[in-house]
C-alpha cells in the first residue's frame, strides 16, 4: 500500500521562499532608493510643471503596486488547487464510528523532503508556475491562507492626505510660491516672466539684508543673523532641537519649503502646523546668487560668482530632526558659495501624534522603541523613504488582508489570517532621516513589546524615532483561528462554543454551564503583574477557552507566554436551586490566579489538573459577572524546574511547543450547601463495588450509591453509606470490563439533595507468576498489552484536540488496527478522553508528566550539570503525582502508572526517589500495578522491568542495550518502547517550521518508501513475537500513534490525514502477538481475540 508521500515541486519552493520573521530588515532601508528632494534647493523658485500627490494617488499607487504582485500569487494559488487527484485508498479522512468515509491525497510527485530539507529533485509532468507566491502566516512560514506583499523598499508616498497648505512638488526644485500659475506660462517664461532657470536669469531678490563686503566670511559672520538665530522665541507646541548652525537639514524625510520676509519663527511654525506630516522646521538664512550661474551656450551667458542676495527659509520635515540631521552647509555653482547660517531646529512637543487611519484605532505611541520581535505575530515588513506616513503602513496592512483572504478563498479555505495591528516608525541611518518603516502583525501586541532603539549593519547607525502601533478596527480583530503551521481536517470546525459536553462524566451534575467559548486575553508583564489586576477592562485580544495560547485554535498562536491575563463575564441562571456556585478549571498550565468581581478568590498550581472554586460568596446573581484569571507558566525557563512532559521554550525534534493558559474546560455549576466533592468508587473482577463519597461538610451525611445497567435505569444493586467512610457492596455476576467487551455501568450516588451521576467498569488489573514468568493479569488472566506510545500533540491545538470527535480518531485507528492499549506518554488528558477509552475498551498505561528532560546548565565555575529538582521542587512533584491518581483512578482503562521516563527529572542518587513514590501511588491506588521507571535508571521499584531500545525490541530476553539494564525475572517483562521507524512526507503533511524539518534526520530510522516502512514494521513485529514465544515478555510500546512536529515516525501522520501501516498485515502481526503469549501459557487458556469496531474504507 503506497501513499502520497511525495511533495510537489511549487511547494518546495514556498517553504524556501518564506521569510523568516524579524524585527528590521536593514537591506531594506541601504537599497531603497532615496525620494528626488532631500532639501530645499538653492534657487528660490520652481519650474511650473509642479503637482501634488493627495491620499486617493497615494492609494492607486499602492493598490497598483500590490495588485501586480497578487496577480503572482493568484496563479500559483490556482495552480496548487488544480492539482490535486482522485483519492487514494491510504489518505485517511476523519469519520464517525459508522466507517471511515471518502478518502482524499494530494497528487504524487518524484519530489520529497529529504535530508530534512525541501528540495526539489524532478518537477512535475504539470509544473506550477515561476512566479507562485509565497504565502506566510504570524510564523513567517509558508502555509495555505497568508500571503505576503513583497518586502522590497517601496517609494509611493509623500503625503496622507491633500494639505491644508498643499507643497507644489517637482522632479527637481519646490516652489515657494502657495499658488501655481493662473495661466499656462509663455516658452522660456515664469508666470510671463524670464525663466529663472535660464542661465544668468536674474534671481527673485531676496528679503533680507545686502551684506557688505559680498563675501562669504562677511555673510557668516554678520551679527543681525545671529542675533535672530539666538533671540527667537521657541513656538508653542515647539521645542528647540538645535540653535545658530552653519548647516540646514538633509534627509528624505524633507516635505517643502518657503522663502519669508524675515527670519519668522511663528510664521513658519505656522506653516508647519498647516501641512499634512510636517512634524518638525528648520528655519535658516542662505547667502544665495542674484543670477543664476549655470554657463550657457556662449559667452554672452557666462555669469560666474555674481552678486549674492540674501534669503529667509524655512524647510518642512515629515521626522523629527537634530543637530546631527543638519549635514547641508551649502554648495558651490560656478565660483559661487552658497553660505547657511542662523539655522534653527524646531520640533513639536507632542512627537507629532499621526493622524487617524481609517479602519484602525487611534494610535498608541510607544516610548520604548520599535515592537520587538514579534515571534509568531509577525507577518512582514516594508520600507517608504520620505516623511513619517503611517498612511502607507495602513495601507500595506489592508493590502496584506485582502491578499491573504483572497488566497485563502481559492484553495475553499474557511478561514484566513488578517492583519490586526501594525507598528509605523520612522528611520534615522546615521542621524540623517530615511523614511517610514512598516511592521503587520496577526494580533494586537501591547508598546510593552517595544524596546527595538535601532542598530548597526556595518559602519551604518540605524535609530528609531516616533514609533506607534495601530490595531484594527475591524471584525477581523475579534477571534478567528489562526493558521497553524500544519491544520487537520477538524481545524476550522473547532467553533466559538468548543467542547459542550461536560466536562467531568465521573462526577456529573444538573445544573451546569459552559464558560468555554470567547474570551478575551492579553500579555502580562510579569510575575508582578497579578498585583494589578486589570479589572473592568477590555483586554487586547480575543482567546478561544479550552486552548493552548501557542496554537491556531486559540486565535493567538503566542510565543514564550509565560504570564497572561484571562477574562470574561457571566450570569448565574436564575432558576437555579443550590446553595453554592462552583466554578470549575478542568486544567491551566501553569499556574493560576482566580479573581471574581475584583476579588481574589483562589490560587491553583499544577498544570494537568482539574480544580473547583466555591465563588458563591463573591458573585452576584442578579446581573453579570467578571472573571479575571491570571496565568503564570515558566515552562522550562530558569530556574523552574516543574513537571512539563515534552514541553519546551526551545522546541526540537522530541521536545514540542508548550501549551499555556486554560486549556481545558470552565464551567459553573450548583450545588447545596453541603455537597459531594469527589467519588471514588471501583469496581473489581468478583462484583464487588468499593466507594467513598467525599463531602464538603464532612458532618457523617447517609449516602446512597446505586448501580444501573448503561444507558437505563435499569437498578442491579444499591448501597447506603456514610459520606466520608469507606463501604463496599456487590453486584451478581455482573459483565465485567475488557479490551473485548468493554461493559460499562452508570451509577448515581445522593446525599441530601445533591444528586450526581458516574459509571464504573468491573475489572481486576494484577500481577502473578504464571509458568514462572511474571505477568500482567486482566481479570485474573494474562494479557499480553501491546499499544502505542501515545503523546497527545495537535499541530491546530497542540495540546487540545479541535473537538472530541478529532480526539476519538486516534483511538479508533489504534482499536481498529488491533492494539489493545495505550501508553499516555508524559502528558495527562481530558476526562473525556480517559471515558471514550472506557467506553471503547483500550487499557491505559498513565505517565506521570515529567521534570524538565534532558536538560543542563552551567554553573559560575563553567562546571555543566543536569538539570534536577531540589528538595522543595521533589516534594511538588511529589504532591503533582498524588493529584494525578486521585483524580484519574475513577477511570477503569486506567491500569498502570508510571512514575519516571527514562531517567527525566530523576534524582539518580540514593535514596531513589522512585521506591518512596511508588510506596505512596500503592497506597493511594492498591488496585492498579505501577511502573516505577520505565526504560532507564532501573533500581528495582514497582512491578515491571521495562527495556527502551530503537528500533529493534529487547523485551523480557538475556540481551540488552545501555541504558536500559537486564531483564529483572522478580518483575514483569516490558518493551517500554521500540519502533520508531519513520517515513518522510510531502510538506502539506509537516509541520511546516523549518527547525523542525531540520531536524526529521535525528528519526531513529527513516525507510525511504511506504513499502519498506511497512517491511521493516513487520520485522519489528515478528522479532517481539519471537521474544513472547522464546522469553518473557508480557507487553510492548510502539512508538508511536502520529507525527509529531519534527517526527516523522508515527501510524499516522501529524495532520491525521495519512495512515502509513498496511492494515491487513498490521492486524495479522498484532494479532500475532497476543496469539504468541498463549501459546506459551497452557493449550486451555483463552487468547485475546481482536474485534475490529467499524471497517475500513
């Protein structure tokens, strides 16, 4: 069975086409090219063929511009549309339990990613076009809904809007004058005047004083000017930059300028004030000729060094200016000196707050600099030399939107990503002013993020001025998914009111409500920040609750989320009859502060367990209510050292993205004053029911437990207790609980007047020798448990399934191929998600998730040392692994806890942590069997002696590999882990980041096609067979369900599209596996028969 493995050459090219995210492109600003005036000429006047550019040329400009580019895009989004086949057997697409439905693939190439790189190797006989855009999402990777706008320097604008004082612009010179000619001029004329460009045309005589002698010594030392430079008074609104230079200002951020009767400050302030984007002046006094001296066509039109006049300018600037921005001392045309003095910077106090942009809210200045970074939120940049324009950024945003959503509409997609927020800055190289700089951004990022002052790109100096952050306006800033870099075929059906089952089925109530849906969210800026709650106020951002804060689903896709705000409001339903409110958090990593109404009301540690908070006291039930939740998640950032599983800040290859925030269910819920806490209740292989129903008084309240046949009410037995108070009872012959026959019974347990439902499965999981072997014993027989190693990953929501019905997925595949366990590796999951294994009969090996794995630091002494817990992080761990069986031991699918991964956050020293812990897992859970340290750094705790070994099995035999140890024949032989094998895909099947590609060559094995990946299973396969046959091996791990991120070696693929294994031979190896041990055990004794649930397509 083959499958659509191969990547088509197009799509090669857009993962090396996309740009990396970053925070300024300094090749950007050196290549642009400058605008024609950087400074006032030194003639007084212009030609007439003056123009002005208003904001609706502006904008035909950019929309031309973008439109060309689009074009681009456009034709290779249609390409990449038509070239999809007819679907393939092997590409699975998601169904219910009645079957697997249709099938899709994308076509098939001779092209793939290889050597952990996309590469192209043949093209195609149907070759996607040259000029395929890239598309990128916040990542700066290409993916199927953003695409950018071509980042090369762009120079369109010059002004916003048309002037309250429009300048009159040339290609060469800008007038003084503020109205152009009533009349077309006469050839070789001004307004019917000789032409003052002519050579040796007289020059308009200047206002100020002839100066005596004409020499450029007299001229810069005559005191009246200096007197005027240094007596003027400063214009309000105004300050003073720079005072009595020899030089005006030069850079492209130069507006226009006007010739004055006198050295007016007010006036040209005014001026100033009347002109669109003029944000600074520079008034100054030239020495400039009375005839032109350019040498004509003879010598009756030769004029060298004439007679001076002298000049009051004033010169408009779109930036802020400064002494070190003054670098025009003048010229020399033809043995005259042109001579600057009594040059005087001025700049508005207010930093020039920009104008509105339509579409956007008014802007945020941010002192601190440029946003910084940007991470996953950043979707470009451009460059527009000339003055400060916030306008051209709005635009360059609009246009990025518009081209995404059209992208996004050709290939069917639901969804695109917008831009919402953009930062406009002006850029300085060298002092001198350069121009607009543009960031876009998928979401509303706080000036927080600010702090990006500038740089240097070799002897070049680069420095921030005026930077400001525009949101949207639009609908677009409410939630929408955001592209991840890999989706699956439940992404865009996630919704705005995602998981509404309830949320605890062993504990379920009446009276409750959802608080999933849209929140709203925003960074905090650090630990201190839950000291200030932001109460009664609109965060930035829109959040989907339960979401991982890093993911798509969340509609944020952050970045190093280490501390962030929740919130939302809501209303107690009036009909409600408790006594008490309960607010519930399935999970929150990590850390939470609970506020309600302004007030602290809870605080809650641990990020894989669920908490309740009573907040009757705090709500009101006659209107609407805040809840306020501060999240603190450090990760594995120093010096936390907290139990994570395979969560990183840095992710590669075997380590993943972390999950922050609330990311499991919120709900309310009432309940009398007196009120069930927690249900433990089991059930064993004899029919007896052993329960303890736990109260909030604890005050010795009657109990009643009943069970009932599922799904009806239908009563086998029933029980009276005392709450708080172990009991037990039995039920005849009751069905018991089996991969098999997976028999479930619904129970409902009172005190007073609370009344909640659960169920339970009667089953027995225990260890005995059988034939001298130590085994695992399901109801008092062996099994041989053989599952995947199971992680939990979602490249849409990283650690939340889109809906349950992406969640059970993966568990239909692993029942359907014939796998009658999971291990649930180093993560814990949903309550619902522990139910659906209930219900469909997979047996659970649970890990306990661990301290932060493989990692060192480097001590003062430069002595490296692995990362370990001290006493009080071993002693939370320790607390963390209690919550973990109390809440997960009403589960019957449940069988074996795990303590340690190889050696991951494991103090290596005696006394070994792992024999105390097992004690306290035994005591609090007597009915399951504990895996103390699975594959490495065995000392002899708990019931298996479990071998890690790739790709080849080293289970319960006389051969092993470091660091696994030898098998222990006191213990139950165990293959922790094996396999491993992997197959690349075409990069529609990737998780598209380039550090995770890098890193698919670090796969244990990479088998080059499907066939010799199905091969080499089998061969995996049979040797384990042959270990049960020959050996004592009672179980086995196969790594693993699906891809993950840079893994290229799981049954299915990340994005759960394509399934690799040859079904028929799968289930006939597995089936081999459980037929191996029986033969073993004696002729009488029953094997464990797969039953398949559903077909195959």
């Amino acid at each position: 069975m083959r499958s659509n493995i191969v990547l088509a050459a197009a799509l090669a090219r857009m993962v090396a086409a996309a740009p990396a995210p970053q925070q300024f492109d300094f090749a950007q600003v050196l290549e642009a090219p400058s605008p024609t005036n950087t400074a006032p000429p030194t003639t007084a006047v212009a030609t007439s063929s003056s123009s002005t550019l208003d904001s609706a040329s502006i904008a035909r400009s950019i929309s031309a511009a973008i439109n060309t580019e689009a074009t681009a895009s456009i034709t290779g989004a249609s390409a990449m549309a038509a070239s999809t086949e007819e679907p393939s057997s092997s590409a699975l697409e998601r169904r219910g339990w009645g079957g697997w439905g249709e099938t899709t693939k994308t076509k098939a190439t001779e092209t793939k990613v290889t050597n952990s790189k996309a590469t192209e190797t043949k093209a195609t006989e149907t070759k996607a076009t040259e000029t395929e855009a890239t598309e990128t999402t916040a990542t700066g990777k290409s993916s199927s809904s953003a695409t950018p706008i071509t980042s090369s320097s762009s120079q369109l604008v010059t002004s916003s809007a048309p002037s309250k004082t429009s300048a009159q612009t040339t290609g060469t010179t800008t007038t003084s004058s503020e109205t152009s000619c009533p009349t077309t001029p006469e050839d070789g004329t001004y307004c019917g005047f000789i032409n003052p460009q002519d050579a040796c045309a007289p020059q308009p005589d200047g206002y100020g004083p002839k100066v005596t002698p004409d020499t450029v010594e007299a001229f810069r030392s005559y005191p009246e000017f200096h007197d005027d430079a240094q007596n003027a008074k400063t214009p309000s609104g105004y300050e003073l930059v720079f005072q009595d230079l020899d030089a005006s200002v030069a850079g492209n951020s130069y507006i226009t300028f006007y010739t004055l009767e006198s050295y007016d400050v007010a006036g040209c302030a005014a001026k100033c004030d009347n002109t669109d984007l003029c944000t600074a002046f520079n008034i100054y006094i030239e020495r400039d000729p009375s005839l032109n001296p350019t040498e004509g066509d003879n010598e009756t039109t030769y004029c060298p060094d004439p007679s001076s006049i002298t000049n009051y300018k004033c010169s408009l600037w779109g930036s802020d200016i400064d002494e070190e921005s003054a670098t025009n001392k003048g010229d020399n045309r033809l043995d005259f000196e042109t001579v600057i003095v009594a040059s005087n910077g001025y700049d508005k106090t207010n930093n020039t707050t920009p104008p509105d942009q339509d579409g956007w809210n008014k802007p945020e200045k941010c002192d601190k600099g440029a946003i910084s970074g940007g991470g996953k939120y950043w979707m470009g940049s451009k460059f527009y030399p000339g003055a400060f324009n916030p306008f051209n950024c709005a635009h360059y945003a609009q246009a990025q939107s518009d081209k995404n959503k059209q992208g996004a509409q050709l290939k069917g997609l639901k969804s695109f990503t917008p831009v919402n927020m953009f930062n406009s800055y002006y850029v300085h190289k060298n002092g001198k002013p350069q121009g607009t700089y543009c960031q876009i951004f998928d979401t509303t990022l706080s000036p927080d993020w600010a702090g990006f002052k500038g740089g240097y790109s070799g002897k070049d100096r680069f420095d921030v001025k005026n930077s400001w952050t525009y949101s949207t306006t639009n609908d677009t800033s409410g939630y929408s998914v955001k592209t991840p870099p890999l989706d699956t075929p439940w992404t865009y059906e996630a919704g705005t009111d995602p998981w509404p089952q309830y949320p605890r089925p062993q504990l379920k109530r009446s009276q409750w409500q959802s608080l999933n849906g849209i929140w709203t969210y925003q960074d905090a800026s650090g630990l201190d920040a839950v000291n200030s709650p932001p109460f009664n106020q609109t965060l930035a951002n829109e959040v989907l609750v339960p979401s991982c804060l890093e993911s798509g689903l969340s509609g944020v896709m952050a970045e190093d989320a280490l501390y962030s705000w929740f919130a939302t409001t809501f209303d107690v339903p009036s009909d409600w009859t408790g006594d008490r409110l309960l607010l519930n958090f399935g999970a929150i990593d990590y850390e939470a502060t609970i506020f309600v109404n302004g007030q602290n009301a809870s605080f809650h540690r641990g990020g894989y367990f669920a908490f309740t908070v009573d907040v009757t006291d705090y709500v009101a039930t006659g209107g609407s209510n805040e809840l306020l939740v501060f999240v603190h998640d450090p990760t594995d950032s120093d010096p936390y050292v907290i139990p994570i599983g395979k969560q990183t800040l840095n992710p590669s290859h075997i380590f993943y993205t972390p999950c922050s925030g609330i990311w499991q269910s919120v709900w309310i819920e009432s309940a009398p004053a007196d009120h069930i806490t927690q249900l433990d209740i089991t059930a064993g292989m004899d029919g007896q029911v052993n329960a303890t129903v736990y109260s909030l008084n604890k005050a010795n309240s009657p109990v009643e437990v009943s069970v009932m046949e599922r799904g009806s009410h239908k009563k086998v037995s029933s029980q009276k207790g005392t709450a708080d108070t172990a009991f037990t009872f039995s039920v005849d012959s009751p069905g018991l609980w089996s991969p098999d026959t997976p028999t479930l019974y619904d129970i409902m347990v009172t005190m007073g007047s609370d009344v909640v439902s659960s169920y339970t499965g009667f089953r027995t999981i225990s260890r005995d020798e059988v034939d001298g072997v130590e085994r695992p014993l399901l109801n008092g027989e062996p099994i041989f448990m053989f599952g995947t190693l199971d992680q939990g990953f979602w490249p849409d929501g990283i650690y939340v399934p889109p809906n349950r019905e992406a969640m059970v997925y993966d568990l239909q595949v692993l029942k359907r191929l014939g796998f009658n366990m999971l291990r649930k590796h180093i993560k814990v999951e949903h309550a619902l998600y522990y139910q659906a294994c209930d219900e469909m009969g997979l047996l659970v090996i649970q890990d306990m998730p661990s301290l932060r794995p493989l990692q060192s630091r480097t001590l003062d002494d430069c002595t490296v040392v692995p990362v370990l817990p001290d006493a009080e992080q071993q002693a939370e761990f320790a607390r963390q692994l209690e919550l973990l069986v109390v809440q997960q031991r009403v589960f019957p699918s449940i069988v074996t806890w795990v303590v340690y991964n190889e050696g991951w956050g494991q103090l290596l020293e005696p006394p070994y942590p792992e024999f105390a812990l097992t004690d306290m897992v035994r005591q609090l859970d007597p009915t399951r069997l504990v895996d103390s340290v699975e594959g490495w750094y065995d000392h002899g705790a708990g019931d298996f002696s479990a071998n890690h070994h790739y790709a080849n099995p080293q289970c319960g035999s006389p051969f092993y590999s470091s660091p696994s140890g030898p098998y222990d024949p006191s213990r139950i032989g165990f293959q922790g882990e094996f396999g491993g094998i992997g197959s690349n895909v075409s990069i529609e099947h990737l998780w598209n980041v380039q550090a995770a590609i890098d890193t698919i060559d670090q796969t244990y094995e990479i088998d080059e096609t499907l066939d010799a990946w199905n091969y080499r299973g089998h061969v995996l396969l049979s040797e384990l067979r042959y270990q049960t046959a020959m050996y004592a091996c009672s179980g086995g791990v196969w790594t693993q369900t699906t891809d993950v991120e840079g893994e290229v070696n799981g049954l299915v693929t990340y994005d759960r599209r394509v399934l690799r294994p040859n079904v028929p031979q799968w289930q006939a190896d597995i089936q081999g596996l459980y037929d191996a041990l029986a033969g073993r055990l004696n002729s009488s004794m029953p094997a464990y028969k797969m039953r398949h649930h559903g077909h195959w397509p």
